[in-house]
C-alpha cells in the first residue's frame, strides 16, 4: 500500500488467484502492487497471458515505467487503467498538498491507461488529462512465448533455490553508508581482443584524469578467440591493472575454470568474483555459480549482476536485501524492454545505482537524492516523478555520470510505504518455490 492508504486498509493475507476466462488466463494487481517487482511476478510465474491493473495515482513515473516494465519482465500482456481529475475534494486539495510537500496541481490522476504487449510496447495509450477509452487487437497466445532472442526462456531459467531471501521478512541493518556521490563511467568499445584492449586502455586514462572511481565494460569485451579464452581473460586483468595509476575499480567478466564470471580489480588485486547465476542461450557452455556476492569498498557497497541474469529482477532484489548501492552489470543487451524500462525499474524499485556496460546501448542509472513524499525536497522539485532514476545514455567510448550510494539507504517513498522492506514477502511463495 502507498503512503496514507496504510492508515485505513488492511493489506493482503493470501495469494492472488488466476482467473481461468474465455479470452484467456488472468491475474489482477492494484497500484502500489506494481511499483515493487514481486506481485506481478508471483502471478506471472504461474503462466497467466493477461495481468490487469488498476491505479488510483498522481505519479508519472507509473506509465513511463511501472506499468509497461511489467509486462516486458514477465512477457505477458498488462491493460492498466489509471484515474484522471482530483485525487481528493477539492477543499482539501490544498491541505493534503502541503502535507505532501508537492504542488496542488499534482494531486490529480495521472491517467495514460493502457495496454502494454509481451515485449513491452505500449499498444493504445489515454492521455493524461481527460476520461477516454483506449483499446487494441491483441494476440493472446504471443503471452505463451517466453523465450529471449538467445533462446533463452525467461522462467524455465529461474533459480528459486536462490531467490529464499525474498521471502524472509526484512529490515534495515544500519549498515555504514557509503559516499554521498562519486564519478562512474562506463566504456563502450566495438572490437575484439587486443584491438579492443587497446582502446579501453585509451579511455582508462582519460577516466583516471577526470577522477572515474569506477568503471565498467562489457561482458568479454576482450574474447576474440574462445580456444585461449581463460588465458587471454588473464592476461586482459593483468594489463588493465598495470595501466591503473589511482584508486579506481573496474569491472568487466572473463572466462574461469568454465564459468562466465564477473570481476572487480583495481590496480593491486582482485576484490570481487560473481559466477552468472542464470543459465543463459548465449553462454550454454556456462557452469553457474549459486550464490549473489558483495564486497566494501571506500565509496560503498557493490555487486556484479553478469549477462543475462540481468533480465531477472530477483537478481537485483537479493542484491538490495544485502543493502548493495551500486550494481555494475557487465551483459549484452538483446532486446529493446531492457533498456527502455528494466534497467531504470532496477534501479528505481532497489534503490540502487546501475552502471551497465554493453556492446550496445550501455548507461548509467542513478538514483535520485530526493524520493520521499511528505518530506522537503532539496536537490530538484517534484515534476510529476516519485521514483525515476537519472539516466545517461552512452555511446562508444567513455561516459560518465555521478551516482550516489548514499541515497541507496533510503527506501521509503512515502508513509509507512518502504519498497524493500514493505514487499509482500509472505505471500512470495510462488516466486522462492
């Protein structure tokens, strides 16, 4: 439940049912329910080809993004109906504004229902203002198709066993805070083997001369060739390190004892390996590793999210039930949904920083200092955006963007409304089983 609605309502104490229907298998969600990842995917997991949900929402950000992500993650159908005009009497719209700490303009409905596809493409959409009707033609059975263009299917390859923590009740564990913002940067680069070396070697200098802490590059970006991988995956570490000259990290995957495997150095050793977890069409040949690691470093704490197991959101959950900040994701993107919506929704319904490095399409996910309602925003004013991560897209070379590791400890969005700790992960069986 969001903010005030607490106060009033008791939440859910059973699992949500599929409604079998002459269109087709259905389950249904309400508002809040689809801000965080688990209550669309707890009746996804259990194959329905349409999710209904209803709103009553002031924020942007559910239609730009917690709407239509749920569809793509879980590549099934979401028809999404939102109220338009005032949330509340209008005597008191002033009043719950200045509880809220928002214009009183904004306490009105968001609108923009509509109907999201399997691959995230919103098919009809309402405007924001003003009652209307949308509809479309859709094919059911395309919600039965589960597979990624790597062959990959998105269900049959998750790993409960892993996901436990999920459905354990949590809470903060006051962990040290990491810094209040630092310089990451991301290197895209477009050849292979030493060419590709190469030119990382060029960008790492340039990201050392403007004070990068962290860098990452894409999955395997140095393999040219897969009969010496796990040597010329050596020799890579070794040359990039000898090439650091300050305190900064980098973060790419390499090739080990048959694992695709993410790794953090710095110019004196290796601090972090991550196995991928997921079993992926690209990477069949890949022993998978059964547990999410973490490590501490100066400015927080981080975890490597390696290839696909980036399209699960039960990836970056148990990152953030280990009050990860910055998650560097080494991967190949494949399909348009990851970059479009995933990563953002990563980033905003963790409250982590992404960096996230591909052939293609790599960025950098920060999230925002300001996130409470009924609190002082200080850094930007509310726009319309609750949860919204500050976004730079990158091209080839290097980019770079601050991030703030800080922020990461703050998961409240509004009253009594925390999106870690609040999750339903008593009814999350459907998800860790």
């Amino acid at each position: 439940m969001m903010g005030n609605e607490n106060n009033f309502l008791e939440k859910a104490t059973e699992i949500a049912p599929i409604l079998s229907t002459e269109i087709g298998d259905v389950g249904m969600y309400a508002c809040m329910d689809g801000v965080i990842p688990e209550v669309a995917r707890a009746l996804a997991v259990r194959h329905p080809q349409i999710l209904l949900n209803s709103l009553n929402s002031f924020a942007h950000d559910e239609a730009s993004l917690h709407i239509p992500v749920r569809a793509a993650e879980n590549k099934v159908y979401v028809v999404a109906a939102n109220k338009v005009g005032s949330l509340v009497p209008e005597q008191m719209r002033e009043a719950v504004a200045a509880k809220l700490k928002i214009d009183p303009s904004f306490l009105e409905g968001a609108g923009e229902s509509q109907i999201v596809a399997p691959d995230g493409t919103v098919l009809a959409k309402a405007p924001k203002k003003g009652e209307a009707v949308v509809f479309a033609d859709i094919e059911v059975d395309l919600a039965d198709n589960k597979l990624r263009p790597d062959g990959t299917d998105i269900f049959t390859s998750r790993r409960p066993e892993l996901y436990k923590p999920i459905g354990d009740s949590s809470k903060d564990n006051k962990k040290k805070v990491g810094a209040e913002s630092l310089l990451a940067g991301v290197i895209q680069v477009s050849g292979q083997g030493k060419e590709a070396i190469g030119e990382v070697l060029k960008y790492i200098a340039q990201a050392e001369s403007n004070q990068v802490k962290l860098i990452v590059l894409p999955e395997l970006f140095h393999i040219k060739d897969f009969a010496s991988v796990e040597k010329e995956s050596q020799e890579m570490i070794r040359v990039l390190q000898s090439a650091l000259k300050s305190d900064c990290y980098i973060v790419t995957s390499i090739v080990e004892s048959n694992q695709h495997v993410g790794v953090m150095f710095n110019k004196k050793q290796i601090v972090l390996k991550q196995p991928q977890l997921h079993q992926s069409g690209r990477h069949a040949w890949a022993n998978l590793g059964n547990e999410l690691n973490v490590v501490d470093v100066e400015w927080g704490r981080v975890a490597i999210v390696v290839g696909n197991d980036a399209i699960y959101p039960e990836t970056f959950r148990l990152a953030a039930l280990k009050n990860v900040e910055v998650v560097a994701v080494p991967t190949m993107i494949l399909e348009n949904w990851e970059t479009e919506f995933g990563f953002k929704e990563r980033a905003a319904e963790n409250r982590m920083n992404l960096i996230v490095a591909s052939k293609n399409d790599s960025g950098i996910y920060a999230i925002t200092e300001d996130f409470t309602l009924w609190t002082e925003w200080k850094n930007r004013p509310f726009d319309g955006n609750i949860n919204y991560p500050v976004v730079t897209m990158a091209g080839d070379g290097l980019t770079t963007a601050l991030i703030h590791p800080a922020a990461s400890v703050n998961k409240m969005v509004s009253h009594r409304t925390d999106v870690l700790h609040g999750r339903p992960w008593h009814l999350a069986e459907p998800i860790i089983t």
